[in-house]
C-alpha cells in the first residue's frame, strides 16, 4: 500500500462512490464533508498532482464509516485513506468550517463537500510546518498560483487568516524557516516562484531522505519532538 496515491479524478470517485453507499438508506441525513490539507490544495490547485490520503472534517457516525469502509474493500484502499486525524495536530482549528468553501455535492445534496479557501490552506501549512514533507513547497506552490490569477492576494492576508484560525500571530508563532519561504514567495517577481518550488522540493526531498534512512537502520528513534535535530533546517534559497 505504500505507493497508494490519489489524485483528481479517482478522489472524486471514491467520494461519489461514498455517497452512493451513504445514501442507500435514505433515512440517513445530510451529511458535510470538509477537505483540508493535501488533497484540498489538490482539489484546487494545478501543482499538486496526487496526495496519500484525504484529510478533513466529518461527523464519524457508523452510516458514513460504513460507506467509507465499504470504498476501502472495494477499491483496496489504506485503511486511513480518509481520516480525520489531522484534528490531533496542531493546524486544527474548530473555526475551520467558517473559511471552507462550496465544491460539489453528490445525491442530491445528500452529501456536500466543501474545501478550505487558499489563505487558510497557507495558514494551515505555516501552523504545521513539517520542512521534511511538502509544507513548504505546498506554501510557494500555493502562493504562486493564487498569485497568478489574483494580483493582490498578500502576506497580509495569510497573516489575517492565521489569526482568524488560530487567535494567535503569525510571525510569532510559525517557524522561521516557513515565514522565510512565504515571505520569499511574495517578494519575489512570479516568473522565479517556479525555481523557488524546485528548490524548496529538493530540500524537503532531501530531509525525507535522511529520515527514511536513520528509520531503517535506528528504528524508533524518531519522533515529532527531535526530528529536526536529524535534518538540514538552516538551508540556502538562491533565485
């Protein structure tokens, strides 16, 4: 299951086929689905072209586990292909649904899913911050392309949606490293945010390396508390 991924069309798929399953019993109500993290940015975005997993908002009641379940058999998923695990982390924010937006509906409206608007995509990303999986290329990714179709989409803008998440300060709270890549995918002229992407890939490219091998030959001895100590947190950006 390792090389499990998602992408566009089959997430769409899976989710229809959950609404099928779902709505069967046509005494089950209406139920929300709100897409967060990877899978929302691909959902949305053109640079990312598969995710591992879906997480998101959903009342977890056993019609919809069922349904979920059921898809997993089918098309023999990983048991956590949707989760709700990413409200244990700490880019959760009970106020999330109120910056989702629309995307479709399945049955009738018999299932909704809605996705998290851009700047609160980025606010998430800075709040996680993980410089080993695809945060920071997720961020430049994000901001190059919203930046593309909206002129003034800003800094100032992340800044207000992190603080409508999480009641706290951006540049106080986020890491040094992330706020150094955000703020260099609003500085810089559009036309160099592609080879900031590169660059910030290869780096979390890198790290993922570094771990996955300090994992197989010292089992165990990662967690989310030293592994940064293992990777290269104080890299070089040239454009």
């Amino acid at each position: 299951m390792s090389n499990f991924k998602l992408d566009k069309e089959n997430i769409n798929e899976y989710i229809k086929e959950v609404a099928k399953i779902y709505c069967k019993n046509k005494m089950n109500p209406p139920i929300e689905i709100i897409i967060v993290g990877g899978a929302a940015i691909m959902m949305r975005h053109n640079f990312r072209m598969m995710t591992n997993d879906i997480d998101a908002l959903c009342p977890m009641n056993g019609a919809i586990q069922d349904a979920f379940k059921q898809v997993r058999d089918k098309y023999n998923l990983p048991d956590d292909w949707f989760n709700t695990d990413f409200t244990k982390t700490k880019s959760y924010s009970k106020n999330l649904r109120l910056y989702s937006k629309y995307y479709r509906e399945f049955n009738h409206g018999k299932l909704s899913v809605r996705l998290i608007e851009n700047e609160y995509l980025l606010a998430m990303k800075m709040r996680s911050g993980r410089i080993y999986k695809k945060d920071m290329s997720d961020v430049v990714g994000i901001v190059y392309e919203c930046r593309q179709k909206k002129p003034n989409f800003s800094y100032q803008m992340v800044e207000k949606a992190y603080h409508d998440l999480y009641n706290e300060e951006l540049k106080a709270t986020s890491s040094i490293q992330m706020d150094r890549i955000l703020t260099e995918a609003f500085m810089q002229p559009i036309d160099k945010l592609a080879a900031l992407y590169n660059q910030v890939s290869n780096i979390e490219n890198k790290n993922k390396s570094t771990l996955l091998n300090i994992e197989k030959y010292t089992p165990n001895i990662l967690n989310e508390n030293n592994v940064e100590n293992y990777i290269d947190t104080d890299f070089d950006i040239e454009i």
